[in-house]
C-alpha cells in the first residue's frame, strides 16, 4: 500500500515531503500520529486546520485508536495546564502562537522533545510563526526531528526561490516529492480498473453565449490590467488562471509595493474579475433563477457608479443582462411566457438514478453517493430529487420575494448606462414589459404550474430502494465518508481533481468492492477548463520543483546549527505580541526575547525607553477610538523617553497616505493632523518610522546600544497599582486635568495638589487663595476666568436632562478652558482680543453634546476664531450689532406686534439678548435646535437674526392675546421647530437686500463694521 509506504518514508526522513492531492493525506498523517503516540514521546503537530484535527479524530475513533494520547492544544488551556500535559507526552495538535509562546516561557520541555511533525508547509516563510518555533527548537534540541508536509505542489512555486527558501526557515536539507504519476503511486491506483464514466453534457444555446460573453468582458479586463500595469507577471495574466481564486490574492500581492499609487480604474477592474469569476462558477452550478439573482445584486452595486468604470458597460455585457432574463421568462406573439430554463445536468442525473434502478432492481440495496460544490447546492439536489425542478425553481422565486426586488430590473435599461445610439438599438430588439406584468404573471398562472409539476416533476421522484446521500467535496476529503457509506456507485455533478483522486485511492484500497462513478461535465465550459488547467497546474508544479531540487544549494548551516545567543541583550516583550515577526527578527538579531505580561508599552528597551509598536491600520483604529492617547498617557507618565513606533509593510510603499492627502489645514479625519495634536498635546513622545519588521530591529538594536538593561521587576509592576510611588497621595488623573489650565505649569502643580483635594475643593477657593497658589503674573487672569468657566458649567442646559446625561460638568470645563488657552495664542497675532465671555458655555453645547471632548475643542476653537470672533470679545460688539440688525429686521417683518412690544417696555435687548448671542442654542427643545444648527452650518450663521425674527413672529398671537407679555420671556422661550423656521428663515431671506445681507454677514467678523452699526443704527 503506498500510503504506508509513504507514511514510513517521512518517519525515517527529516525533509520536506510534497504530496499529490487526493492520494490520502490525512489517512498517511494518521498512520504516522498512530505510531508517535506514546507516553514516552513527545511530538508536536504544527499549522494543522480546524479541519484536519476533526478528521484525525474521526480516523482514530472509526479505528478505535485510544485519544488520550492525541490532544488539541488552543488557548482554552492555561499556560499551567499545557505543561502539565507535556510533561506526560503524547502527540499535541497545537496552534502556532501558543507553540511559540510556550517555548519562549520553557513550558516545553524542549529537550525531551521528540519531533515536530509540520502540516501546509506551503504557507511557511520566514516571517511566520512556523519558522519562529522551528528556530527556537532547533536552538535548543539538536536531536529531535523537523518533517514537514504538504499537499499543495503549486505554492511552493510561487515567487523566487520559494521550495529553498521554505525549506531553509524550516531546518531542513531535503524535499521528497509524490505527484500521481509516481511509479509505486501509479501502478498500485492502475491495478483495480476503475469504472469511471464520463458524462459530457452540453449546455443550452442561451447558457452558451452568456459563458463566451463572460469569457470575453473577463479577456478585457485582463488585458487591460495587464496593460496598465507593466509590473505584473504575463504569463500569470491569462483566463484561465482567472477561473481561480487565488488570481486576484497573486496579482494583489504584485501591486502591493504600488499600492498607494493603483488608480481607481484597476482597482475597479480587480473587482470586475472577482464578479466575473462568480458568474462563471454559478452560470455552471446552479438555476437560472439564482444566476440572475446573483447577476441583479451586481447591477444594483453598479447602480451608483456615474463614472461608467464598470464591467457592466461593456458591450459584451449586455448579451449576458439580456440572456439571463430570457432563461426565466420570455415574450411571445405579444405574450408573457415564463420559460424557467432548467439545469441540463438535472435531466442527466435523472437518467442516471433511472438507470441505476433498473440496473440494481433484483440486488440487494444499493448504496449512491452523490457529490457537490457546497451545502446549498446539496440541499438544492435534495429538493430537486423530493419535488421535481419546476416546483423547486418555484421555491426559488418565492423565496427572492416573489421577484420583487430580484427581477425588478426584468427590462429596466436605466440600470444599465450606455450611449444614446445602442441604447435606442437595444430597444428595438428587446421585449417591452414592465414589472407589474411579470408579478401578475407569476401570481396569476398557478394552473401553468401546478400542470407542469404534474406532468415533468413526477420523473423527479426520490428512488425508494436505494439509499442516497448527498455531500460535498470536503466532507470527502475531511471526513470518512467513503470508508463508513462504502458506495456502490459514485456520481460527481462537477469534475475536481482532489475528490476524483480521493475515489480513485478509495476504489484501490477496497479491490473486492465494486464501484461505479458518473463524472458530470459540460462540454467546452469554463468548469471542463478549470478541471484541466488544475491538472497541468500541479503536473507542472512538480516538474518545476523537481528541476529547481536538482539545483538547488543547501548550506550548511540548513542542519539546525544555530550560533549560540549571548544575555548581553535583553528585551521585555508583551505576551500578546511575543510571538510577531518582530520578536522573530530580534531572536535572529541575537537578542533574547523574555515574554512578561507588562501594562505599559509593547517593548521596554531600556529602563528609560518604552516603545509601543503600531502597525498602519492599527495605528489609524487606535486614533480613530483614542486608544493610542491613553496608550501615551501611561508612557509619558511611567519613562523618560516615550516612543511611538509607526511600521509599514516592507512589500508595500512606504507612505502614510497619498500625497493628494497632505494639507497645511489640520483636518479631523487626517490621520497625519491627528498625529501633530498627540504631538502637541505629549511633547516628551517621539515618533520612529519603520519601512518594516527588519528596519525596526536595526531601531531597537541602536536604541539599546550602550544602555542598561530593564530591571524586569520594575517592569512586572509599571501601570499596577504597586507601581505608583504615592508619596504624595497623587492622583495622576487630578494632575493632567490641573496641568491642562492656563496658569498651572509643572512648577506649581505640586503646590496646588498638596493643598486641594479635588476639582471641586479648587472650584471652591476664591480669587485671592488661587492667585496664593498659582502666583501673580498671568495666572491672576487666568484664575479669574477659570473661576467664571467652573460657575457657568453646570448651569449650562440645566433644564435639559438629555445634555446632562450625557455631557459632565467637568468635560465642559475643560474644553471651555483648553479652548480659551488656544484663543489667547490666537490673540498675539490677531487683532481680536478673545477671553472667556459668559455664554461661550452654551455656544459649546451642541458641539460637546454631538462630537465629545476633543473633536469638539477643535471645532469650537474654530467656530470661535472664524465664524464670530465679535461675539466673544469683551465687550459683545458682535452681539449688540446683532441686536440693532434684530431691531430693524423685526420692525420691518411685523411692525404690529414691534410697538406693541415696545409699548409694554419690552426692548429688543430684553427679547432677543440670550438667543441672539448663543444663536438660540439657549431655546428648547434641544434635538430642535441641533437641527437648527445643522441648516446654520449649511447655510451660514448670519441667518441666526432672521431666524430668531421669525421665531417670534410664530408666537405673535401669543404675545398679543397676553396683557403681561414680559411674563412669557422664561430663560427657553420662544420654543423652536425647526422645520418651520427653517422654511420661514430661507422665505424671510430671499426679500432682504444684498447690502443689508452684507451687514448681517461681516458684522460676526468685523469689528468696523460692528462699530458703525452701533453707532448708526
């Protein structure tokens, strides 16, 4: 038997064994793992799927083989208890970190250690955790054995020398190769004849064209890629390699060093291929009615796209839109017909049942097999073989909403985009009907139905004597189907290489069974050329890894000799991250990585460097959720020198964002402007850019040259609460807050925390004992408004329990007082003189209730600064300018209910003070003034005057039914709806004349012009 000839190869080899697929992997695995297993050794199965374990186990169980002795290590497991069942041996399947994790800590045994048995080794490079625990175990056991084994010929010759390269990151000096074609292979599969019979099925007319159409727009966006883009490989950029998923990872991975420079245009045609191949793969595999389901979510994603850059707009495009819909419903001589095009190889799996019956009628109960792509398309052959294709195809539409939303577009060009000419073309030649019609069809013809159920569905009929089963192709490769089910005959609605192979070993392995298998395919398809071309893919891949072995140059170093690693070098590395590309670098670098849980930083280098690692999307994630702030914080308050350390790809450019980006203006979403204000906000931080892992190792190496080591005890205990030396009961949060307020500076903070005990203590002292604790100078100033901000913070919004809930007292406070600070600076280059003014609180609120802390600083700094810097000088000149154009707006709009107003003593600075000066932010309620605020945003602050016009000419009937209308100006009134005066503002706007606009407009920005307005008007 070749598989355990196979099996005793790698047990007396140490080298890399490359298998053919579907000639019994696991079953040679198994027998392998069967033989380790021993109290006595202890033998670690590396980079196994989730997949293989469960089918070693049910090798194992269908043998009776006792698992004890095979166990899955993940990180259910305490590090405690993993070494405890080590220590007892056996075989261990276990995860790649938790392998290196383990050997780092020495909760292995490494010595004992008998072997390391690697699984998928076409995936290993010498950035993966693999060849990390490799290199750790061969440093220590020079004895045990490496074996490495894939099944996968095809990977190891992707790139420049990838076979010698994996076998150099894996220790390992030798490659043994089994492809079909293999003598003992082959002749031991050649000596059973295997009755295999091929069914070439031919598609109909319709699904023909639709194949070539496909065909023909994936040719174009290949060659159009490809012409594109010089950089990538041409003999790669072919159809037929576009029929496999893994083309779009290849040429991605081609672009990735061009990535930030890749156009929409490619990336739009990468996507395209992605689409295209789906189409293919269900244009093959399932009914017309779920093709063109598939086809009309493309459409819809293509909807949107103004710029025409989609497949869809190929002409050859429309050849698949049109025939699609005619699978499912057609007109003819002026009338609706609902074709519901079945699939062909439905009528041949039908035959075929038929003929399996009338061939096994006097033989005991046959046992069929039926194989497919997935789980959806057994249940489909399951429906097919209970009720028929036209009743199943019924379910199917029903299912998509009675063709509602999936047939919407039957005839709808609007959704495809094309010119004028082929437009008017195409609707010469296409059937006219609208959506209402073909519902009514469908709804409205159930006797067509239920006759055609009647009449075709009842050849459909589920075969009573013999026993089916419908599975996939994995369940074959993963599972024991073969050996528990023992079929008699075997039907494959699609070829795929891996499961022929697998029934082919099955039918060698059992001589006296005998077997049958039908082979599904159509003729000239893209499925028949996917079939072929994975077959010269791996004939080809052997025949290259053969040649490249013959060769190939094995150092010496490949025999597990690793240089010894000094203690000079020591660095503490977080156990979250121990087992990354950079930890293996270092190992490399000879520096020792030492595995301890610490809560501040990722790396501590130095008793003074902490360096805390991001790569690029965790850098931007950690900015967007203000985790890296917090991350900071800790640094700068526990080490000298805080290092933040941005690492890119090595295989990828090395830029931060494109260069159409960049902007002097700080912007709230740049990642960059983000950066400058953590910058600003820790001046101790340092920002290192890497190109990538090896680059930061070079970094770390020159960081630590000529430095003391980490005192690892100190480390264990930075950010915990024995950390903190308390001498002063210091309350770290306390002292940010105070060092964040104008006047308090690292000079006299320690003065203020040992005579205050919080915020409120301090909120509590008057002018005379802060200017005792801060000093004269420039913090008398700031003491006197910092003691204005903490008496108006809790007053803001005080009636409005949703702004309290969610806004503290305390968070006002402090943008009210960092945002002071940034206007002070402003003022030594401005002409403006801004301080705080009371009512800054409430203009703060929308913006702190929408945005938090500190977007809201930036934004009300800005709004401040640029929008109505009068309003918050001094002496309000914005805002009594505002009051005098109130004045004539409102004289002008209703001057019934101005006099009398006015005749009840009632004066515009009465009425409109607060709202006016706080842009109403002051009314309730306030989801209605957000509201407000969003059409000011749009539309321009200035419109706040006629808006607060209108607002009370709303309430006019109100005020003049009322003797007493002063009783009616509560601190919130008038209420606001916003809708209404959204509508009345932009009316009132259109009848004033552009010089007065231009009044309402400069006076927020001009303090000439406030000027003569109050002189003037």
């Amino acid at each position: 038997d070749f598989q355990k000839e196979i099996a005793i190869d790698i047990s007396d080899n140490d080298a890399l064994f490359v298998l053919a697929k579907g000639i019994g992997h696991d079953s040679i695995i198994s027998t392998l793992l069967k033989a380790f297993a021993s109290p006595q050794v202890l033998v670690f199965l590396v980079h196994a799927s989730s997949e293989q374990e469960q089918s070693f186990i049910s090798i194992f169980k269908a043998q009776g083989w006792d698992l004890n002795n095979f166990k899955c290590v993940n990180s259910d497991l305490t590090a405690k208890a993993r070494s405890q069942m080590y220590e007892k041996g056996g075989v261990f399947s276990i995860t790649s970190r938790i392998l290196v994790m383990d050997l780092l800590k020495e909760h292995i045994p490494i010595e004992k250690t008998t072997g390391m048995l690697i699984l998928n080794a076409h995936t290993i490079t010498d950035e993966t955790l693999e060849a990390f625990a490799m290199r750790l175990y061969r440093q220590k056991n020079k004895n045990g054995f490496i074996k490495a084994v894939t099944e996968k010929a095809e990977g190891l010759t992707i790139g420049f020398a990838r076979l010698e390269k994996t076998l150099k990151c894996l220790y390992l000096t030798d490659v043994k190769f089994y492809p079909r074609y293999e003598v003992r292979i082959a002749q031991q599969l050649e000596e059973k004849e295997t009755e295999l019979i091929e069914i070439n099925i031919g598609m109909t007319d319709k699904m023909k064209d639709i194949q070539l159409a496909l065909i023909e727009v994936m040719d174009k966006c290949i060659r159009e890629l490809a012409k594109m883009h010089k950089e990538l490989n041409i003999e790669e950029m072919n159809v037929e390699n576009g029929y496999f998923k893994h083309f779009d990872a290849i040429i991605k991975r081609q672009l990735d060093p061009i990535w930030h420079t890749v156009g929409l245009r490619s990336k739009q045609l990468m996507s395209d291929l992605v689409d295209l191949r789906n189409l293919i793969h269900y244009l093959n595999s399932t009914d017309c009615v779920t093709f063109y389901s598939y086809l009309e979510t493309i459409l819809t994603s293509q909807k949107m796209n103004e710029m025409g850059t989609s497949w869809v707009y190929f002409d050859a495009a429309n050849v698949v839109f049109e025939l699609a819909k005619e699978r499912i419903v057609e007109k003819s001589q002026g009338k609706l017909k609902l074709t519901l095009e079945k699939n062909p190889k439905w009528d041949v799996l039908n035959q075929v049942l038929d003929e399996i019956k009338q061939e096994t009628a006097n033989l005991d109960q046959q046992r069929i097999l039926i194989l497919t792509q997935d789980s959806k398309h057994c249940r489909q052959l399951k429906k097919l073989l209970v009720d028929g294709p036209n009743k199943l195809l019924r379910e199917v539409i029903q299912e998509n909403e009675n063709l509602k939303s999936q047939l919407r577009p039957i005839l709808d060009v609007g959704l495809i985009k094309e010119p004028l000419e082929k437009k008017r073309k195409r609707e010469l030649r296409m059937p006219e009907m609208n959506n209402v019609d073909l519902v009514k069809l469908l709804v409205e013809e159930p006797i067509d139905y239920e006759s055609s159920v009647q009449t075709e569905d009842k050849e459909f009929k589920i075969i009573d004597e013999p026993i089916i089963r419908i599975q996939t192709f994995s369940d074959i490769k993963f599972g024991s189907t073969l050996n528990e089910f023992m079929p008699d005959f075997i039907i494959l609605m699609e070829p795929h290489l891996e499961t022929i192979r697998f029934i082919e070993t099955f039918n060698a392995t059992f001589k006296e069974h005998s077997l049958r298998i039908y082979l599904f395919s159509y003729e000239y398809s893209a499925e028949e050329q996917k079939y072929l071309t994975s077959v010269r893919r791996e004939k080809d891949a052997f025949q290259r890894l053969i040649r490249e072995k013959s060769v190939m140059a094995v150092g010496k170093e490949q025999d597990g000799k690793v240089q010894l690693i000094d203690d000079d070098d020591l660095t503490n590395v977080n156990t979250r991250i121990a087992g990354g590309k950079v930890e293996f670098e270092a190992h490399k670098k000879n520096i020792d990585i030492e595995p301890v849980t610490i809560e501040v930083g990722d790396y501590i280098l130095t008793p003074k460097i902490c360096v805390e690692r991001k790569s690029i999307p965790d850098l931007i994630s950690s900015l967007n959720t203000g985790r890296l702030y917090t991350q900071v914080e800790a640094m700068c308050r526990y080490y000298d020198h805080p290092i933040v350390l941005i690492e890119f790809d090595h295989q990828k450019a090395f830029s931060l964002q494109s260069q159409e980006f960049y902007s002097s203006e700080i912007n709230s979403t740049s990642v960059s402007s983000k950066l400058a204000l953590l910058i600003l906000h820790f001046p101790k931080l340092r920002l290192i850019w890497s190109s990538g892992v090896y680059e930061t190792v070079e970094i770390f190496m020159d960081l630590k040259k000529g430095q003391e080591q980490p005192d690892l005890n100190k480390v264990l205990l930075t950010g915990g609460d024995s950390s903190i030396e308390n001498d002063e009961s210091t309350n770290f949060l306390f002292k940010d807050i105070l060092l964040t307020m104008p006047g308090v500076t690292i000079y006299n903070v320690r003065t203020i925390l040992q005579s205050v005990k919080n915020l409120k203590d301090l909120s509590n002292k008057d002018l005379k004992s802060l200017k005792a604790l801060i000093g004269d100078g420039p913090g008398e100033k700031e003491c006197a408004y910092h003691h204005k901000i903490i008496n108006d913070s809790h007053r803001t919004l005080k009636t409005c329990t949703e702004f309290k809930q969610k806004v503290s007292d305390t968070s006002i406070t402090r943008v009210l007082n960092a945002s002071v600070h940034l206007l002070e600076e402003v003022n030594k280059h401005d002409d403006y003189k801004f301080t705080y003014v009371q009512g800054m609180n409430v203009l703060l609120a929308p913006f702190i209730f929408e945005f938090g802390e500190a977007p809201s600083l930036f934004m009300f700094s800005k709004f401040i600064h640029i929008v109505c810097p009068t309003y918050v000088q001094p002496q309000l000149q914005g805002v009594h300018a505002s009051i005098k154009l109130f004045d004539e707006i409102f004289k002008r709009c209703d001057e019934e209910l101005y006099n009398y107003l006015k005749s009840k003593n009632i004066s515009s600075q009465i009425l409109a003070f607060a709202p006016l000066m706080t842009f109403s932010a002051c009314l309730s309620p306030f989801d209605e003034v957000i509201k407000l605020w969003d059409y000011f945003m749009t539309y321009g602050f200035h419109l706040h005057i006629i808006s607060f016009v209108c607002n009370i000419v709303k309430h006019r009937e109100e005020l003049l039914a009322t003797k007493t209308p002063s009783n009616l100006l509560r601190a919130n009134w008038p209420t606001v709806d916003a809708s209404f005066l959204i509508k009345a503002t932009s009316a009132c706007a259109m009848t004033i004349s552009g010089q007065f606009m231009n009044l309402l407009k400069s006076h927020m920005i001009d303090m000439k012009v406030c000027a003569e307005i109050n002189n003037e008007c």
